[in-house]
C-alpha cells in the first residue's frame, strides 16, 4: 500500500486541480467447470478499466454535474473461451461470470451527471449501464463478491446491455425514496449506436425505504417494476414483472438480503425466482465471505426448476490488492444431465 501513496497522491493533487477523477483496476478470473457438454471446462478473461468523472459544474457544490465514462478493455487469459461462455458449454441458463467476456476495447458508459435538492436526487442522461440502476442491493458487485447473475440479480429481469437512455431518482423523504430509468432495450457493449432498433425500450421504476440515507446500499427494502418493449429485429417479446428485494446490515460485519421476482412475456431468464444469502465479515482485515442461493422458474418451456447455489471468500491482500475463491453449484442446468460444479478464482488490483 505504500508504495502506491505517491501514485494516489498525485491522482489526488490532479483532481483538486481539474475536477477530473481518475480510478483503474484490473481483474483477472478463471473458471473450471466439472462437467460440461462439449469437453471445453476452462475459460479465463482479463478486463482493465479506467474509470473518469470529471466535474465540470459547481465544482465542490450542492448539486455538482459530472461527465462520467468508463474505458475498458476485455480480453481472453490463456483459454480459448472467456468465462462469460462458460455457461454455454454446460447449457446453464444464464452466467456464471458477470462483466468476464472478451469484448476488446469499449466505452461502457458515457453520461451526464447532475445533482439536485442539494443532493437529494440526480439525474443521469447518456450513454447508462441499466443494471447499474434496477434493483440493486448493497451486495450487488460482479468484482468484489457474487459472480453469477442469478444471484447478483433476480432472474426475471431482461437487463439489456449499456446503451443511451436516462435513469433519475430522488429522497421523498428522509427514508422513502423513488427512481427510474428509460433505456435502449437493444444496447450493446461493443457498438455504439443511437437505438439500433429503433424506438424499442427497458423501463424499470422503483420505490424504496431505508432507515438514512447514508445506509440504503446497507439496509434496504423496496418494490421494482419493469417493462421491455417487444424487439422485432431480435424476435424477443414483450416482458413485464415485477421485483420485491431487502437487505439488512447488522453493525457492519453481516448483511442478510433477499429477493421475490416474476416475470411475463418469456423475454426473460425465468418467469418466478426467488433468491437469499448474506455475506460476513470474518474480522481478519477486510476478508469477505458470502453465500447465496437462487431457485428459478425458467421461461424454456420443457425445463425443470434451476437451483444456482454460490459461494465465495475474498482474501484482501492489501488496500489495493484481493483474490478470490469461488465455487457455484448448479442443479437442473437445461439438457445438461450433470449438475456441475464451476471452481473460480479472482484477481483484483485497483488504484
């Protein structure tokens, strides 16, 4: 950690002077699975990101407005797949790596972002990531804890991938709060491109209690709703549903947290799923422990029930420094007669 203060120093010094932010990271993770149906049981990818927001607005203000982006860089690690498709080579029905593809280099996400009600809401507007914004708990990062979908997010939500749209929210009172966002419901990592599709859009809308402000990512409760218009180019229909999650912290050291969620329409994972776990601070540094387990309703007519149980411990090396070790087990995963265990480990560094 020392040895990167005259790094974070002058990262530091650069921002006072310009109002522009500037993080990187680097995450590696590999995935074995012990069962597969086409002999590929090995993916890896890498991804490298720099991480910008520069504020341009009332700099040091209330209502303070950003230019946000994100630059990374995806790539495969020594294997002939990524772990984003290691799913496919088991016929799991959705991810067993969330953000671990080979996409190369791409601008996820490139927005506007402006503050008001002295800080009591925001507002959004550009080139959004709509999973950064539907229904979200405290635990939800694909780089730090859980790497499965179905356990970062209920199944029945068709998040569709960054693309332009808007997203706002705000505090309707001290404890009671309200967003939502409009997207392109054909957004697409590696192109950007102003609704390809057309006039095709995801919506989500949700309101929610915490018991302050400073604590929503940690105890939380709130009731989503979303709507994905029919995608004609992509022969997806219609989908509707709706999310009811909480989580609670107890002292900072154990979150509990859970989901219920349905969907209509079939342009989803699963039409019911329900999901719980926590996560645990064992005390030694900032280590992290988490379990977790969801149990879906699938939309592929013809498929049993599909049970995703996750667990994972995180080692903190140093401030800047942790690995991870991971194992999924998933039961029912589509024509697959096995139920396979996928072993994973995770590298992070970021300054």
């Amino acid at each position: 950690d020392r040895s990167l203060d005259p790094t974070e120093t002058a990262l530091g010094r650069f921002r006072e002077n310009t109002g522009l932010a500037l993080s990187f990271d680097y995450q590696a993770l590999y995935q074995r699975s012990s069962h597969t149906l086409t002999g590929q049981n090995a993916a890896a990818s890498g991804q490298l990101r720099m991480i910008g927001t520069w504020e341009l607005a009332d700099r040091g203000g209330e209502n303070p407005g950003s230019l946000v982006f994100i630059l990374e860089n995806r790539h495969r690690l020594g294997q002939p797949i990524a772990p984003s498709a290691m799913a496919a080579q088991i016929a799991y029905q959705g991810a067993t790596a969330v953000t671990f593809s080979d996409t190369d280099t791409t601008l996820s996400v490139a927005y506007w972002q402006l503050a008001f009600a002295g800080g009591r809401g925001g507002v959004a507007v550009g080139r959004i990531d709509p999973g950064d914004y539907s229904d979200i708990l405290g635990y939800v990062n694909p780089r730090t804890t859980f790497s499965n979908y179905s356990i970062l997010f209920s199944p029945v939500l068709p998040i569709p991938d960054p693309g332009f749209g808007i997203a706002a929210g705000g505090y309707l009172t001290d404890q009671f709060y309200a967003l939502g966002l409009v997207s392109d419901a054909n957004g697409s990592l590696t192109d950007v491109e102003w609704f390809p599709g057309g006039s095709e859009f995801y919506k989500y809308a949700e309101i929610g209690w915490t018991p302050e402000r400073s604590k929503r990512f940690l105890t939380n409760v709130h009731l989503g709703t979303f709507h994905t218009d029919e995608r004609q180019k992509a022969g997806v229909p219609e989908t509707y549903g709706g999310t009811v999650s909480a989580n609670h912290t107890f002292e900072n050291q154990l979150m509990i947290f859970g989901r219920l969620g349905w969907s209509n329409g079939g342009g989803a994972l699963a039409e019911r799923a329900v999901n719980a776990g926590l996560m645990w601070r064992p005390g030694t540094y900032d280590d992290l422990f988490g379990l977790a387990a969801t149990v879906a309703d699938l939309t592929t007519p013809g498929l049993p029930n599909q049970t995703t149980i996750e667990a994972f411990y995180r080692l903190d090396l140093a401030d800047n420094l942790a690995l991870t070790a991971d194992v999924q087990y998933l039961k029912n995963p589509g024509s697959n007669p096995n139920d396979p265990l996928v072993f994973g480990l995770r590298l992070r560094v970021n300054l």
